[in-house]
C-alpha cells in the first residue's frame, strides 16, 4: 500500500509517496481503508514549516480523511467492520478544554490519512452521517469542527443573533450553513463578487464585498443598527476590523492568523468589550455534536474539487494558488 | 375607561367590569392603551384561589396585554410615544436567577392589563416585533417567554437535539415553533389525533396520539433508538412519563402542576439521571432575546380564536372549557 | 496473587478470595500493585443485587483502589514505572455528561481493584496529591469524586453560599471540606449529637440534629433568613425535606436514594424552584480538578478505621453496621 | 449643602465645590446623607479628557461613594431609612452582559458621589456588609466590583487553580483577597520590594518583583511548572506578558489599558490560546455576590490614605501621585 509523507518545512518538493505493507491492528485499535482526504491550511504550514506543534520527521501526510474499517484488533468495541469513519484530528481531546497533554494530532505529531491504509486508535475515528459520501465526510475532521467549535464553543450562538463570516474558505462556509441551522443570521465578507450568489444560497442573508468596501466594518454596523454582530469568525487575524464589527458583549472566535496580520492596539480590544477566543479546531464531543446536526439537518459540505490520489501533488498546488470556493478533496475511489 | 377587576378563588363571577378615569404616568412611567390581552392557566388559577403567588385584593385581571405608549413621565428614555409595546409579567426580573424578591407580576401582585388604559413602569413594558399584530403580541408575555425559558435558561436546547413537547397549550406550540427554530427535531403527544397535522405544520417531526399510545414514552425511545429525548416541556407535572422519556443527562423543563398530578418515586428521578428544572415564566432578558428571534425569522404566534373586550367572561369560559389549539386572545381593536 | 471476587445478589457469603498468576499490561496498559481500596454504598448494593448498573459474573470487587505502577506495556506514555496511582471508576467518562456509552466501570461492568494486581488501561489510572498516603488516596475515586460534581459540576456553587449536607457519610463529609475550601458556608445535619464537633472542624458552622429536630428544614430556614440553602447535597433520596431546605434558583444535587424512600409530590418541586439533579459520580475531568484542590490546599480525607487485606469481609461488615464516620479502608501496606 | 463638581477634560483646576439646597427624593427614590467616597482611575481619565464614556456637563464627581438613607421617596420598597448604602455605580446593569444601553454610571453620565447628599434611584443603591464602616465601603463599586467580575464573570476561578495579579492597586488588592478566599492560589507583582510581605499577608503565595525580573512571565512559568496560571487580572493592558504568562484555555480578564500600551500581534494571542476577556466593572448581580463572600468572609478592603471632604482636591492629587497600597477614601465623618 502507498502513504504520502512529508518534511517539515521541506516545501511541496518533500511530498513523497511510498510503498508499505498493510499493517496489522494491535489491542483497541482498528484498520482503515482510506476513500477521501480533504487539505487545510494546516498542510501548508507544515510544507512552509510554519507550523505551531510538534510535527514528526517524515509524518504521513494531511490530518482529515475518511474511509472503512477493514480490520479490528483486540478489545474494539466502540466501532465495528464495515463502519464508515472519520479521523478524530486530536484523538485524546475528547471534551473540555484543549491543553497540550491532548495535542497529538493526525497528520502532525501522529501519523496522517493521506495513505491508501491506516492503523487508528478506535478513539480516533467516529461514524459519520449515512447521507455524506467519503469524499464529503473527509471535509470535516478540521474546517467542520473547527466552525462548530467558532460558533458554540464559547458563549454559545444563539438563534436570533448575528454572525459575521470572512470570505469563502472551509471554515467560513460551513459557519454560514451551521449559523444559519442554529438560527443565527449570518452576513459573509467577499473579495470576490462571483461568490456573493453561492453565499447567499447558503444561508448568508447579507453579502458585503470587502475590495470595494475597505472599511466594511463600517458596512457592518449600519446592517445591524449600529450594534454590531454578537459574533464574528475570524480566520485570518484582521482583528481591528473584526474588532470594529463586533458588538459589546459579543465574542471574536479567532481562528487562525496568516503571517502579516497587523499588530492590534489593546486599547480597540477592551473598548470593543467583546471576548476574543482563540481555536485550535475541536474535540472529540464537538465533533460528535456537529455530526448530530449535520445528519437531523441532512446538511452536504460545499466541495470545490476533487482528485486522484495520485494527483495529490496537484490537489495541493490547487489548493494553494485557485482560492476554491469550498473544500479540495483527493479521492481514492474509483470513479473519481 | 373601563377595567376587569378579579376576586381571589371568587371563580368567574367575581369578574366585573368597573369604570376609572384615566390615570397619568408619574415619573419613569408611561399610560398604555391596551388593544389585546391573551389568556393563561394563571387566570384560572386565581378564579380557583390556587395560585402560588400572592394576588392583590381586587386586583385588575389578566398578566398579558398588549397596546401603544399614548403618554409619558418625566424620565422615561427607554420608550416613545407611539411604541407598540407589551407588558413585562415580572417587571422586576430583569436577568439571572428568579427570586421571591423579584416576583410582583402584573396581574397577581399588581394590576393586570385587562383594562383599556394602564400605567406601568417603562421597566414594566418592552417593544414588540414589527410583523406582528397587538393581537398576536399579547400571547407572548406568558406563554411565549415560558416555551423560551424552558428551552433555552437551562443546559440549553442544541441544535439536532430533539425535544419532546406535550398537548395542543399555548406553551407547547410556543416550544415547537421555538425548537425547529433553534434547529432541534420535535416529537409532540396529542390526545386528538385531528391536531396531529397541525402539530406537524408548526415543526413536529412525528407526533404521538397518548389516548391510543397510554405508554407513550415507550413510543419515545423507539424514535429515539432507545435513547430519550434530550429536553422535556413538561406543562402538566405528569413527570413520571417525562422522566421515562427523557435521555441521560438531559432536561425535564417543568412548567407547571395541574392538581392531582401523582407523586414520584426519587429512584425513577434517580436513575432517569436527567435534571429536573421548574420554571416560572422567564426574566426581560428572556424575553428580549425570544423577540429577536421571533423578529429574524418571522414567526407568528397561534391563535385560536378573539374575543372582543366586552365579551372578556365569554373569553375565560372558552379557555376553560373548549381545549382550544393556540391562544384565546381579548381585542379592543375596531375590528373584532 | 490474589483477588477477591463477587457474585452479584449472593451477599457477603459470595465473597471468596482467588489465586491468580500476575498478569501482564497490554499495549496502552499499566500494572499497578493495589496498596490499599476503600468501600463505598455501592459495595452493599452489589451484595444486595441492587446496583442499577450491569455487573460482570464473577467480578473483582470494589471500584476503589490506590497503588504503584510496577509495569508497563507498549505506547503507556501518560503514567510511569513508580508512579502512585488511584482508579478512574469510570475509565471511559472522561470530560461532559454522562452516558450510557461510558457507563463501564470498575468493580461493575469490569474488575475492580481488591487485588494485590490490577491491569488498567493508562487512562483508567491518575497520579494523587503527593502529601496522601495509599489509604488516603483509595478514598477518593467514589466519595471524592461524587462530592466534587456535587458541588461544583452543575450550577456551581460558589464562595458565599451556604450549602447542606446531611449526615457523616463519605460523600458528605467530602463535600464539607470541599465547600469550606471554595468559600461557602456549610450547614450539617447529623442524627449522633456526638459527630458534631468533628462536623464542625471539618468546616461545618452549625450542625443540625435531625433525631431531635425531626423538621429540620425549619431549622435550616431560620438559620438562612427564611430563603433556604443555596445548594443541597442529597444522599439519601429524602426529596421533601432537600426540597423544604433549598432556595429558590438553588440546587438540589441528588447522590443516591435508599430503598423506602418516599415519593415526592411534584408540586413540591414546582414550587422549590431549585433544579433537582441527579449525580453518578464524576468524570475524569471532575477527578484531576479536585486533585489540584486538594493539593493545593492539603486536604486530607476522613479515614474511619483501616483493616488488613485478609479481613476484607470483616472490613463489609463494619462499613455496613457500624455507621463509620469517615471512610472504611482495606490495606495491603506492611503496617496494618 | 456642598457638592464637588468636575469638567471633563479640564484637570485638578476644574474641580469646584458649589453649594446646593438639600434634593427631595422622588418617587422611588432615596435621599442618602454621603458619608464618604473612594477614587479610582476613572477619576484621573475624566480631568484627563480621556474617558471613554460620556461625561455629562458640570457633572457631581466621583462614582463611589457610602452613605446612609435619611429619606425615601414614594414605592420605595427596597431600602429603609437609616440603611447604610452603597451607590451601583452601572444602576441599570442589573445583571446578564454589558452593553450601551445600561451604560449610563454614577460620575459620568448621572451625577456622582462627592457630595453631601445624594438623590438616588432606590436600584442605584445596596446596602452593604455589617462588619464595614463607610470608608471601607466607599471602596467597593469600582474596585472591588472589577476585581469580583475579573475573577468569576467569564470561565470562572476555581478553588486550586492559580491566578496571578499585577501591582498594588485597587482592583488587585481586591483580586488577591477574593482569590484566596474563592480556594485558588495567587502569584502577585510589585514594582516595590516593600510591598511584598503586605501582598502575602493579604493572601499572595508568592510575589514577583517586576523591576528586578524584567521579563518576569519566564517566573510565572517556573512557578507553575511551565503550564502558564489559570487566569490573569490584567490592570494595565501589558498583554504581551500576560499572554505569556497564562496556561492555554485560561483567561486573561482585561480591566483597563494605560496610554501607550503597546500593541500586541495576533500570533501571540492565537497561540497562548487563552481567552482575553475586557471588563467593564461589573453588574448589580456581581456587587450583590460579592457583598455575599465579603459577609461570610469579614473581608476588609485595604485602604491606603483618608482625607477629609474640605480636602478633596489633595486626594486627587494624592492618589495620582503617591502610587499608594489599597484606596484613597475622602471622607465626611466627624473622626476624619
């Protein structure tokens, strides 16, 4: 069997595929045939070595994947042959807080999915919803659980509130769809136009497009009377604008930074009067959660496109340079 | 102007009509000119002489009403003339934890609003969503913040939860409407099998008749794959049934006792392993928060049938006795 | 090495000692040397065929244990060679609510810990407090654990409340120390006008006789200005008296009910308007925060009387007739 | 009757002090015979032109302040003549989040404390523990109400986690008492060697001296075995030393930035991965809980200086001036 490996900071040229034999399950442990991977931001910070956790010399590559259970060792009996499972990114993250005693993660310190088997802790996968296909459910393992974490984790959205997304990667997009499941109306942020419509067909009530309106915070605060959003997703660290949109007593859920984000004065934070919370994805509980919705809601991840496991190179590539519109997902299935 | 004016445990010839003249708003006070009240399970109450609380002797009737701000005090900075505002039954509690110290209410310890004009604290009143009606506003200060409370004050109803509702009362299709809302999957019991599809319409998914079905939470498991329910509007202390119905870990919201209610054993409480949470109505911020969401997404309360202001005992004795679907509401308007 | 077994409902005559071989830690397993296990209600309930919860033929006995890691397996990397140890009772409950799905425990469902030997699962095992002895830790994973969700697992209970707890059982006298440790004031309740001076030092400010003042919730009521006790730690099922006692918005936390105990009218709950909730235990997560109070400020356990690991059916019969104050140890230490 | 009056902006110069008939109080309102005041930063902000709420014209100084009712309007029903009170210095925040509409405050927006009497609204005013005099009240609504909120409004601390406080001021003082007394173990800083004992005495474990260890989070870190402390009370907007002194999940409760903080990078607080949490004071609902604690508890404020009323002006001048330990109280007493 083949698995894609990575170096740490060794850029898309340390993306290499090799041949293993299929391992065995030991005690508590089972088996996966690997159907679909989906690539985060996350890849691409361990290719730019930029990565903020401990990442292991020639790790199997890429942290979301889905597939079957093929195989079961000694003692399993959360999950059972022939189920169709997710990776569990942060496998010992199970509930309450994240802390560094539970930071081993798929495709990182441990082992990744990008590989045609892998051996798992039954601890980390989960049944996913009967009506997504693999190339769907390997969507979800971090931008899914990472929205549903930005959106409950903290104060909790409530029906009725406001909710502000920033452009159209995964974490945004199924924000939108989660948001508006919860009964939260949501207002997106564009840079590009064209994704107004498909926005809109989400669940975006709103659409403020941020290259002609620079200062959309200002667009913001008239489209919510001057309060401001109770909550805004933020996934690039543009917290000043974030910040300035936000209403009193809401909350900024802060999901990642890209390198360059301005440094931010504390005084706009404490005026702001909005807690800032940063997330590194979800446990286990949330994952759980979000997959209750997803199935009672039959709500479908947006995926932009799909690729043959032996164009992973290329996924990545996608990936980085196309800004897709949804998920970009490599497939071992095979129609695909 | 004319009053309704009730008699503690006097039943329903104690309500008489009597005229007043129109008093002026003192400082921090406004005069309303009430267009709609609705009816609760607490109007009969005080006619048996079985309610909790204490009523003021000769109290002016009815805690829901609904009408316009046509005067204001000195001071009054939270509403304007012309506001379209109901009454706040607890016009004391505001936020956080109920209390005996925050437990005055409109039509109980102080005049109620059956009454053409009435001045009440601004404290005591709070603007309405603009699609609905006075009619349809004056269901909401009871039976709507009640349904609001029960889903929301406790661990709080989640998205793709289910929750079970009991009966065709104000309360329950409050709830249902409320928890489709909130993106929660409801099971309704009904002892009349026409109201099933109505039931239905308002959000149910399935809908159990317990005239046919005595054992209904059996019914329950079996659509819960022998889980339960997460969440329980309990609205008539029937809580044996709740409690075999409702999941680990999960909520009984306990909304009122009808007399004769049995008693329960603590083991079933016990084992049930679910919280067991009483309600009495909910605080202003309750209130505040379920009018944001009525206003997001449009929802229209369900009412079963008006009856003009002269004809408020009419009104009583239909509550009583013809187990309507959705509130009995009194109007002074032109057109009832 | 030998163990002691139970047959589920066949009572203390059931109890036999065993010779086995040692057994050897699997992958993710520990060995631990058990030094010493304490007794707890449920212990009795076994015997009695009366524990709500399934229970493996044949089992080990008694869910309570503490000892030192003398092996083990592959992948173990949480816990090391030497390490003093205590049980998880419920391995699998590790942060959230309760469920069936990780109601597998420890001298139930699976073997428990009065054995010279035990293999556990690396997560079914925690490092205690440096300054407590084998005897003192075996005390903590029922009655510790129990009394620190009591407290602190539902709403909360916080510094400046009062709290009660009834009698000089484990669980209570845990929750006593604890309350005092987290700012609250705590009123006792004891039938032997003898233990009130130990209540006392404990951290009780009064104690109430319940023989001589058989309506103690009077009692309880005066000494709080009439608005009751915050928080009730109920471990005995006697809902009415709980519910006299407790304030409005306060809790009453339900640890356990004894055959015979009354029902209880649900107006009675109604109108306490205190949420009722019922308690199995703790999770991991409630384990390791009360460990870090009990660090931090020194606490030691109430130890009754300690027997020898060959007098562990004289060790039942004490627990069971002798109404200890404090908990009932069994020791394997040279000293005892 | 004499009252000091401030303008915004206008610095020491523009304090006067003006001569008044005594007010009649209202209805629902009490006339309080002020017995004396504390200062707190807010003071210095608002001759400094730099507050960040509306300051009314020729507005009464001060928003603490102590007293006794010596006069109730009509419906008052929650205070009594002769209650010794406290001003509220939010009294529309009852409870539940901050947010604009209950943003008007005592010494800002409404008139303020430095006066001989005071004409309040009876919610603008609590009655306070038995065991303080007027001075040690006067020192509660600012300081003592931040450091209430700072420590319990957001995650909460809890018994055996650690907090750690920055210098001698008012709401730190306050923060190290409440957190000894809520079980959790405190780190402090000084600037002052001199001042260490004091801050052990009032319950600190262990101090830092910020001079001497510049980059004293690395201490921080030493003391809490490298995790970071639970919460940190952030007096100064310092945030980068904050966010490198708190353990991931923690709180840091941001209660007020000086000029010139300097700005912070969003990579720093995504990675500390703690929540920073701005406060403004606290809400009636705070100040009635901690009111709770400082009863059960005897707590006394730690008051620095005492002025008498004629010499208002040299405790501005003291307090800005002095850096003193614990409070700067005007008072209007007969012993001063």
């Amino acid at each position: 069997m083949r698995s894609y490996h990575v170096q740490y900071g060794a850029g898309l040229a340390g993306l290499t595929v090799r041949d293993h034999s299929i391992p065995t399950p030991g005690t508590g442990e089972v088996l996966v045939r690997i159907r679909a991977n989906s690539l985060n931001f996350r890849e691409l910070s361990i290719l730019r070595g930029q990565y903020p956790l401990p990442v292991k010399p020639d790790v199997v590559a890429v942290s979301d994947g889905a597939g079957e259970v093929v195989a079961t060792g000694a003692g399993v009996d959360r999950v059972r042959l022939g189920d169709r499972v997710v990776g569990v990114v942060f496998p010992r993250w199970v509930d309450g807080p994240f802390g560094l005693e539970v930071a081993d993660q798929l495709g990182g310190s441990l082992d990744g999915m990008l590989t045609e088997y892998a051996v798992l802790g039954q601890d980390a996968v989960l049944r996913f919803p009967d009506h997504l296909t693999y190339e769907e459910a390997a969507t979800l393992p971090c931008a899914g659980v990472t929205a549903w974490n930005a959106l409950t984790g903290g104060r909790g959205l409530r029906a009725g509130e406001t909710v502000l997304t920033l452009g159209s990667g995964g974490v945004s997009l199924f924000a939108i769809q989660f948001a508006a499941i919860l009964g939260a109306r949501v207002i997106a942020t564009t840079g590009r136009a064209a994704n107004a419509e498909r926005l809109t067909a989400l669940g975006a009530e709103q659409v403020i497009d941020y290259l002609t309106t620079p200062d959309w915070f200002e667009q913001v605060r008239k489209l919510t009377d001057g309060r401001g959003v109770d909550h805004v997703i933020d996934v690039a660290g543009t917290l000043e604008q974030s910040l300035r949109s936000v209403a009193m007593a809401g909350e900024v859920a802060f999901v990642g930074t890209l390198a360059g984000a301005p440094p931010v004065d504390p005084r706009l934070i404490f005026t702001a009067g909005a807690v800032l919370r940063p997330i590194a994805l979800g446990s286990r509980a949330h994952f759980v959660a979000m997959n209750e919705v997803i199935a009672a809601h039959r709500a479908r991840p947006v995926i932009d496109r799909v690729f043959p496991f032996e164009q992973a190179a290329s996924a990545y590539r996608y990936y980085q340079d196309a800004r897709p519109f949804g998920k970009v997902v490599i497939t071992q299935s095979a129609a695909a």
